[in-house]
C-alpha cells in the first residue's frame, strides 16, 4: 500500500469526535512489525542493537536505529513496555531504556533523524552519525515543507515511532496492551501526535513538547521566515494541534514554567485538545535537557499506575478564581502532603517571568483546595504534592 496522503478512520467514535480527521500516515502499514536487522558494531550492556525498516524517502527503502530491552525477571508473565522518543540535538538513548528495564518494563528508544548514537562524554552526551539509509534528517523538517509530505522529517519520525511500538509489541515477553510512551521536547511533539493517531497506546507522557508552534513557541521566527503560505503548510501538516483532538488515552503533561521553547500559553492550548483523562506536572524553573526530561519521578510513578494499578497521582478536576480567591477540587487515594500556590506579577514572555510561593490551604476530607489570589497576579496555578512527594498541578489561571 503507498505511503501517500490518505483520509484514515482509526475507529468510529475517533472518527466522530474528530470529524472524520486527515492524517498523512498509513497506519495498517505502519501497525504491522517491521522487519528488523542487524546493528553489528554497536555495543552497551543490557540493552540490543536493531535497524528497523522505514517508510521510503524519495524512492528508496530506509532502516532506523534503535536500542531495546525486555527486563528479567519479569513481574508477571509479560512485561509492560515503553517506547522513548529523544529530542532536539539527539539520538537513541540507551541508558534511558535501561532506566525503564530497572524498574521492570521492556522498552525501545530509536534515532528519529536517520542517525547512530557515537559515544562522548556520558550515556547522555552522544554524538550522532547519519547512515547510509537513513531517512530525512531533523528537526521539524521546516526547509523541507514544499516536498511530498512522504519526504518530510515529521512524518517520518512519527512513522518510525510508531514502527517501534509495533516492533516492541511483537516481543513475546512484552504486553501489547500495556506499553505507553513518553518523549523529551522535539520527542515530547512527536509523542503527541504519535499518541494521537495510534490508538494501541495505553497512555502518553510528553516532556515540554506540545502543540500551536506557529502562535507561541521558539520556532515563531522561524516561521515568519518562511512566508505565511510555507508556515501555514507546515502547520497544517505537522502542528500537534492537527491531531491532538483524535486522542482519548490518558495524558500526563510536564513542563517547566519558563521552558524556553514550549511556552504555557501553547501548552496549555494543547493539553485541553484531547479527549482522555489529563494530569499536569508543572515545575518551577525546570531545566530543559534529555536526561531532566527523562528522571521525572511523575513519569515512573504514572506509568506504573497505568500498566499496574499501582496507587495513582493525585489528579485536579476543576479549578477556578472567585474574586480573590483560587479554588480546586481533587480526587486521591494517598492523603496530599502538600499543596503550594505559584504566582507571577510579570507580563510578556512566560520565559521571562518569574513565580512566586504562596501557602495554599487543603481540606482533605472535603479534597478541596483554596488560596488568596495576590494583589497584582497575573497567573497563578496550584501545586499538590503527594506523600510521595509527586506534583501534579492545576491549570493556570491569568489576570489580575
């Protein structure tokens, strides 16, 4: 079956929701195991070397490369899995795949740019090499937005992200129901849309990455660059907000306040678009890099909820202002251990602004949550903390 720009319905009730959405991937194709090579001369312990066929570019075949593991033993017959999608500046990571093997999960983290990791200076400080049959390099792929949408960096590193879950799920000691993903800034955008559109992901963690790149965001230049028509193109194939509204699995959203290219204004845009359950980590100041993006404890602790049962963040279900005052309600099993107010007096860019503590009070009986709105706020959100110390965070509120 061609790999050209086709209407796919991935169920009714998506298609429903979505009014019938238009994605550029085939997704039978793609739902199918890809052949797999081997990645001879490359060597870490505890994990394996793979080249994975991709969709063609410009007429020729394309291999991806990735690391993978399963754990042992496991918990339980079948392992559930992870697939880990790097960002900006990197590759295939392989210490993050032993990072989710520890904690008993198969997982699989692949090059989305048509390269090999080389080792540097740490198991997060790789070069990277391009290979022969390696598809478009990134990323976004912006100077190459007048080509066939085939021949473009987004849709061949979705494509190949959701090759690698279909690879991971052909592994006889991994649950297929049970795999969920998680990707770091340019693979935190990735995993959105990959979530998006393939419904066999039990849930979705993006770190930074969202959505609205074209109105807020550190490629704004980069689009006015390129002419409306150009940038109006890339967005209306490659945005996230293109296919964020097909979601209906549970979300778990990270970012840091002053993130300085996923700002909370495109953020928050995006996290509101799907249809699924939703949790919001936002961390003051959080620093913006593979292995930040990778150690969040909220990520672990979610995963494991999903594939496990095991006990859940706590999750915020309504959150308003009412004069001078912030409320919110929350459902728990843990008791809170903590909830935390944070306001900003700034205007203009949210990397800019600087944040604020304040106490905020907590009824545990009643889950609620209520603090006093400060004089000259402009934005304010909550943060409850479980007795784990996990954070899970409120929308954020503007205006004074």
């Amino acid at each position: 079956m061609p790999l050209a720009l086709v209407f796919v319905m991935l169920c009714s009730p998506l298609a429903q929701a979505a009014e019938r959405a238009r994605i550029p991937w085939d997704m039978e194709t793609l739902a199918a195991v890809p052949a797999a090579h081997a990645a001879a001369g490359f060597d870490e312990p505890g994990v394996k070397a793979v080249f994975l066929e991709g969709p063609p570019w410009k007429g020729r075949r394309t291999r991806f490369f990735a690391w993978y593991a399963e754990p042992e033993p496991r918990l339980g017959p079948k392992a559930p899995g992870m697939v880990l999608v790097h960002g900006g500046g990197g590759t295939a990571y392989a210490e993050w795949v032993r990072m989710w093997v520890r904690r008993g999960y198969a997982a699989i983290a692949m090059d989305t740019c048509g390269s090999t990791p080389k080792p540097k200076d740490g198991p997060w400080r790789l070069d990277r090499a391009r290979h022969e049959d390696g598809g478009p390099d990134g990323w976004g792929g912006f100077p190459q937005v007048d080509e066939p949408p085939e021949d473009q960096w987004p849709y061949h590193a979705v494509a190949n992200v959701i090759l690698a879950h279909s690879f991971l799920r052909s592994l006889p000691g991994v649950d297929p129901k049970r795999i969920g993903i998680t990707g770091i800034s340019w693979g935190g955008y990735l995993t959105t849309i990959a979530a998006s559109v393939d419904p066999r992901f039990r849930f979705a963690v993006p770190v930074y990455g969202c959505g609205f790149l074209g109105e807020d965001s550190a490629w704004t230049g980069v689009f006015e660059k390129m002419g409306a028509d150009r940038a109006k193109r890339w967005l209306e194939l490659w945005d996230p907000s293109r296919y964020l509204p097909l979601a209906r699995l549970p979300f778990l959203w990270i970012n840091g306040t002053n993130d300085f290219a996923y700002p909370l204004s495109s953020w928050q845009k995006s996290y509101r678009l799907p249809r699924g359950p939703r949790w919001l980590s936002l961390q003051v100041e959080m620093k913006h890099s593979h292995p930040d993006g990778a150690r969040p404890a909220e990520v672990f602790a979610f995963a494991d909820a999903m594939t496990r049962g095991w006990q859940p963040l706590p999750r915020i279900t309504r959150v308003e202002r009412q004069g001078r005052t912030l409320r919110l309600r929350y459902r728990n099993e843990l008791p809170i251990a903590g909830a935390t107010l944070h306001c900003t007096t700034d205007t203009g860019p949210w990397q800019k602004r600087k944040w604020t503590d304040y106490e905020a009070r907590w009824d545990g009986r009643a889950r609620t949550v209520e603090a006093d709105w400060p004089a000259n706020a402009q934005a304010c959100f909550v943060n409850l903390r479980d007795p784990r110390g996990l954070l899970v965070s409120s929308e954020h509120l503007e205006g004074e």
